[in-house]
C-alpha cells in the first residue's frame, strides 16, 4: 500500500490541523502519524491510492479556519505496514520555518459557552478554542506549543487536561486552554495595586458608567475604556491622555449597536465581524449617538467589535459603546506590562481591569477602511501580524528596518515576508526600544538571521543609523518613494515595470532634496524619477507639518511674490509670526526645497479655512478630505511642463484658482471637493504621458496620501477609464508602515544581482 510524507509549511500550529488531520485519516481510513516540528507539520500517510490522493486534496480544501497553506510537498516512502494514524510529540531539531498564527477573535462556539450557565466555562473571560484566542501576543518561542507560551505558568486542571489530549476536543493542543480552576484569573485594582471589592466586571462596569477612565488589559495590551456616550469622561481623558483632537476609536457590542451612530455596509460588516477584528472607519450617522467629542469634526468614526470574551461581557452592561484607545500618552508605544501599567498610566486611569496571562509581545489594535469591497490597512497589527505576506520570488533573508514614522519592520525568509506589528514614531525613545525588541523576537520567532539590512536613504534616520551599526551585515538604502513603489508591486504579486505614482509627505531624494509628489518609472530593481510636484519651501522644515498656514504662505509666495491676496486664514497667524517666516522664505533661512504632495493638502486646507494649526499629525489633510464634496466634478486649472526630460506639475495655477474661488465666495467644501478632482486629473494626465513614451500600462498607487479614500476613488476611476491597470495596497499599508517591504524586496533583488555579478 502506497505511503507518503506530507510537509506542509504556512500558519498551521495552534489553528487546530493536527486533529483536523488525525479525523480526516480517520474518516478516509489513512494510517500513519502527524507532528508540529519547525518547519510546520509533517504526515506520513499510508492508503491505498485513491484515498491518499483525496486526504491530499482535503488537506487543503477542508484545512481549520485559521489555517493558512503557503506550502505543501508530497514525497513518497516505502510502506510500513501501518493499520492506526497517531499524532506524535512535537519535533524542534529542523530549521525553523513554522508560522505563528495571528491573535484571533474568540469563535461563537466559545460565545456559546460563554454565556451558557450550565457550561463549566459560563463567564469565564479567558475562554478559548483552537479556532480562537491570543497566539502572537503570548508566543514566546516555536513550536507553536504551550511551554513557549506566556500559558507555561498555569497548570491544566484534570478536565482541561482531558479536553488538550482529546484528538476530538475543539481543545486539542489548544496551548492557551484553561477555565476557571486552573487558569487565569480576572482582577480590578486602585492605582496602588489594591484589589477592589467586590466582582470586578461588575465593578468595572459601575465605574464606567459613573465617568470613570478604566485601563483595561486586552490581549496585546491595555487599553482607556470610558463609556462613548459620556461626554465629559470623554473630555476628560482627553485632558488625562493629553490628546486635544485625534479621534479615538470605539468598541461596540454588534453590528446592530454599531448601526445606531454609524452607516455599516456589507464590505464593512465582514470587515469588522473578522477573526481579526480591527478598527474599521465608518460614516457617522446624522443622528450620531455618541459623545462629539470622540471623532470631532469628522465624517468618520473608528469602531470595532469586541474581540475577547472579557470585551464581550464587559460590553454586556447595556452600553451603546466604548471608547477603547490605547492605553499611552500620546506618541508613545501602548503599555503592556501589568507593573508598567500601574506606573505609567497613574494620573490617566481610575482603575485597572487587569489579570494574571503575561502578555509577551506588545501589539496594538489594527486599523482599516473599505475602499470599494476591499479593505485597506492603514495599520498592520493585531490579528494580522505575523501572517506573512507571499514575495514575487524566493530571494536571501533580508531584515528592513522602515521608516522614522509609522514604524514596522519586516524580515524576508525564502518567498516571504513578515511584517512587525505597528511599532510607531521612532523619535520616542520607548518606541526605538520596542523597535530593537521587535527585531530581536521577529527573528526569534521566524529562526532566520538577515544577511543584509535595507534602510531608507535618509542619514539621520534612527533607523538608518541602526542599520548603519549592525556589523556583518551588508546594508542596503533604498530611496524613500522607490520603496513604496515596490511594497505595492510586492503586495500585488507584480514585478514591474510600472508607473508608480506616490503621494506622501515627505521622503529623503536622491538628489538629497526632499520628495513627496512623484511619478516613478521602475520596478523592483531600480526606478527612474520621471515627473514631480513643483518644489516649495517648507518653512521651518517639521514644524510646517504642524503649522499649515506655514505651507499656505509658501505656496502664496511661491505664487504671487511678496504681495499676498488678504485670506482671512493669514488675520489668524500672531503678526510677528508671519513676519519672521516670511523672512526666512525670503532668506531660505530653515526653508528646504519640498515637491510634498501631503504638505500642499495642509496649505489647501489653511487657505481654505479649514486648519491653520494641527493637532496630530495628517490632520490637515484628514479635515480636507472629510468636508471634500464627493458630487464636485470640475478641476481646477493647473500646468504641467517638460523640464529636462521630466514632467513638473506646476501648482501655481491651481494656488491662484483656489484663491480667487476663497475670495470669490465658492463653498468650502466645493472648493476641496474640486481639489481632490484636479489631483485626479493631473494623475491622469501625467500616466497617459508615460504610457505614451514608455509603453507602460500599469500604475501603482503608495504613499500616505492615498489612505485619503476620495482619492484614491477619483484616481482609480479615472485610471481605468483610460485603460489603465491599477495595483492598490490592501493588506500592506500605503502609508510608511508598508514601507519596509519595499526596502525588504529592493535590496534582496540587489543581493541577488550582486550574487550574478
């Protein structure tokens, strides 16, 4: 009788495969064994023929629902004999290769023990399956068994013992499994580490409804719950988090409950009711129901759906919703550690809802939208990390080191990628050592050393210098918008050529200008600079980011010289301030030359009203985006010339057009809706040229300019009409937390040219 070895490689531990495997072998009588080993799963299948063909076919077909397959190698054996199929004991002596699976959101099997009385499980808030429950965050090694699990430390009571030895138990091997006797327990304390009386859900509850600000440990991390509907505990941990205007996100208890402030589409509803369970922004209702204080003046509101069963009885106490931000001051990584908590967050939180599961990798929550049917990341974390993304071919292991901004890192291991979760700014020094932890435990957990590190071309980059230090390493720079060219071919399985067109803030060039307004020509090798925005001063350098009446006032200058039209944005601006800048304008004193496409969305947004001061980073253009008119279908003038082989996009003529509309009276948002159309146009226009002399048809969309979902829309609408194929990010972000892929791709075909050479 025929027998074959089975290797199978991807997220296949902990997700529930080898009971999955040991019943099939059952029910298509199949003898032989399967183990967990480094690589993934190993089966020695013995049958005749035709079953094992079929137990083949099923392994991926009927594969448990957090199971992922990037791999499956059949090799046949001699036969033993065999007459009974087994799972044996894992196996650590092989290369390591084996994909941890992401966190998932608990199942509805688990839901229904959960609230079930007669279940020995009923209320339990660590509930858990192998279809369900914390994996990355509490991973501490692989395989994917419960030694290397934050779960060591408890001990399985008989019955829990029972079910994690069953091959038919949903708990088979599930490493978290515990219940109330034996695993972790639930505990609400004061800010000096005392136990509150009474039930600490119940408790919990009463505080938030009272208007206090709970610190709440969910499964990468914790979180400031107050009740959404409150608006002075909303304002109030404002005031607490030091968080003036940024929105926050919410958590309710269903689809139905979400629908009460928000308009949830089918695309949005699958969305938010994944395993995953990340952020999704919606529309808000006109009746929105929740504090204004939450998402103020916004269209949007970020919600999610409660993930662990400690959410969903938490929720259960009749609120509409939660806010539920990450548990930091602004700009600093979420705080997950149970004594870094109590530190950290005295004077913010009033309690914290707490327990005793050690949280190993810190993880915050993701965050989506829906453009089209399709999601679109704008941060990559729980639930996502560390699920790999597939490469257009094998290449040597590369560690990349991203951005300054929205850090992620990601290491390449054979024709994979796998991506950090979302570490933040790397000017806080508590995010550049959780930078430096997530490199160690990404390479840890994947048992892969990089031969070379790729970094941005910026020298004062933190993380260029980082890369700069590892010896034995060779390193790789890679130019800021070529990287976000190829993290979007990479993400779309495309090795080029294409356009790239990528609209960001700003991004180190290779002329040692500042970029931020590009048409690319390239592929994942190299790339040619063929079209840009016209360079502006950027007075102040950083602080114009902060301040867009400082990128209005260059681009008036730069337009009409030293006589400005009277804006009314300009009576806002203190007199000696605008004095001084426009001396430095003058003097190109601390006023570098910038194509920025992000910066000219905050001078729109200053010239038009909207906002002459930001509070958090993007909000300019965030605000532009939400008064945009969606039904605006002219653009505005605007001029594009050759120089020297390269097409520039002249803003001067849209700068004077949006002027005489402001004084001429035109509707604010009409005036940034028909802003949004003239990018769109200019994108076009610039593509039909390229696509004339270069023969190219295909344009990939990066940058964080393109998180704006109305532009994105008007963009790829008029791409497509002109016969254009269109690759857009999904999975990987747009903005620079996508980046390190596209530095992780780049240098790996520079190593490979290299190794030709």
């Amino acid at each position: 009788m025929p027998r074959q070895r089975i290797n199978i490689e991807g997220i296949v531990q902990g997700v529930g495969f080898r009971p999955f495997v040991f019943q099939l072998a059952s029910r298509l009588q199949v003898a032989g064994w399967v183990r967990n080993d480094s690589r993934g799963v190993t089966i020695e299948a013995e049958a005749d023929a035709t079953a094992l063909t079929d137990f083949v076919t099923a392994l991926q077909a009927e594969k448990p629902p957090l199971a992922a397959i990037s791999r499956l190698t059949v090799s046949d054996l001699p036969n033993t004999g065999a007459s009974v199929f087994v799972i044996l004991e894992s196996r650590t002596d092989l290369a390591a290769r084996a994909q941890v699976p992401a966190d998932a959101a608990v199942c509805s099997d688990c839901l229904a023990e959960l609230f079930d009385p007669k279940d020995r499980r009923f209320r339990y808030p660590f509930i858990n399956c192998t279809n369900c429950g914390p994996r990355f965050t509490i991973v501490t090694g692989i395989p994917y068994d419960r030694p290397l699990t934050t779960m060591a430390g408890f001990t399985m009571c008989p019955a829990c013992l029972a079910e994690y030895r069953d091959p038919t138990s949903r708990r088979f091997h599930a490493q978290p499994n515990a219940c109330p006797a034996c695993g972790p327990q639930l505990s609400l304390r004061d800010g000096n580490a005392r136990s509150l009386p009474g039930d600490p859900l119940t408790e919990c509850a009463r505080l938030l409804r009272a208007g206090a600000v709970v610190a709440v440990k969910g499964l990468g991390g914790y979180q400031l719950a107050v009740d959404a509907t409150n608006c002075g505990a909303v304002q109030e941990l404002r005031r607490r988090k030091r968080r003036d205007e940024k929105p926050f996100a919410v958590m309710a208890g269903d689809l139905a409950a979400i629908e009460q402030f928000a308009a949830v589409n089918a695309a949005e509803a699958r969305l938010l009711d994944g395993v995953e369970r990340p952020i999704v922004l919606l529309e808000k209702r006109a009746d929105f129901l929740l504090a204004e204080a939450v998402a103020p003046r916004n269209r949007y509101v970020g919600v999610m759906l409660p993930g662990t069963p400690l959410h969903h009885l938490l929720l259960e106490h009749d609120f509409l919703a939660l806010v539920m931000t990450s548990a930091n001051f602004s700009d600093e990584p979420i705080v997950y550690q149970d004594d870094e908590a109590l530190l950290r967050l005295a004077g913010i939180a009033d309690a914290w809802l707490s327990n005793d599961r050690p949280i190993h990798t810190r993880t915050d929550d993701s965050v989506a939208r829906v453009l089209g049917d399709r999601a679109l990341l704008l941060r990559r974390a729980r639930g996502y990390v560390p699920r790999a993304i597939a490469l257009p071919q094998e290449q040597l292991p590369v560690l990349a080191v991203g951005a300054e901004l929205k850090n992620t890192v990601c290491l390449t291991r054979g024709d994979r990628a796998f991506f950090s979760q979302h570490l933040g700014d790397l000017q806080n020094a508590e995010t550049f050592a959780a930078f430096t932890t997530a490199i160690g435990q990404l390479q840890e957990l994947l048992g892969t050393a990089p031969l070379a590190v790729a970094h941005d071309l910026h020298p004062d980059y933190l993380a260029t210098r980082y890369a700069r230090e590892q010896s034995g390493l060779a390193t790789v720079a890679v130019q800021h918008h070529h990287a976000h060219l190829a993290s979007c071919l990479a993400e779309n399985g495309w090795g080029g050529p294409a356009i790239g067109v990528i609209f960001d803030g700003l991004g180190y060039g290779a002329d040692g200008t500042l970029w931020g307004g590009e048409f690319l020509l390239g592929d994942l090798q190299g790339f040619e600079r063929a079209g840009h925005f016209r360079p502006v001063p950027l007075p102040g350098g950083d602080l114009a980011a902060r301040q867009p009446w400082r990128m209005a006032l260059s681009h008036l200058r730069d337009t009409y010289g030293e006589e400005l039209p009277p804006l009314p944005f300009l009576a806002t601006v203190a007199a000696e301030e605008l004095t001084l800048v426009r001396q430095a304008l003058t003097k190109g004193i601390n006023a570098p030359l910038a194509s920025s496409c992000g910066r000219l969305f905050d001078a729109v947004a200053a010239l038009l009203g909207v906002r002459s001061v930001a509070s958090f980073e993007g909000q300019a253009a965030m605000e532009l985006e939400m008064l945009a008119d969606p039904a605006a279908r002219s653009a505005y003038p605007f001029a594009l010339k050759m120089v020297a082989g390269v097409l520039v996009f002249d803003t001067r003529p849209l700068v004077r057009a949006l002027v005489d509309a402001v004084v001429g009276g035109e509707e604010p948002a009409a005036c940034a809706g028909r802003f949004h159309v003239t990018l769109a146009e200019l994108v076009r226009q610039v593509c039909l040229v390229l696509r004339a002399r270069r023969e190219v048809n295909t344009v990939a969309l990066s940058g964080g300019v393109f998180q704006n979902a109305l532009l994105t829309t008007l963009v790829r609408e008029r791409l497509e009409r002109a016969g254009f194929r269109v690759l857009c990010h999904s999975l990987v972000p747009p903005n620079d937390g996508g980046i390190a892929l596209g530095q992780a791709v780049v240098a790996g075909q520079r190593l490979a040219m290299r190794g030709q050479n």
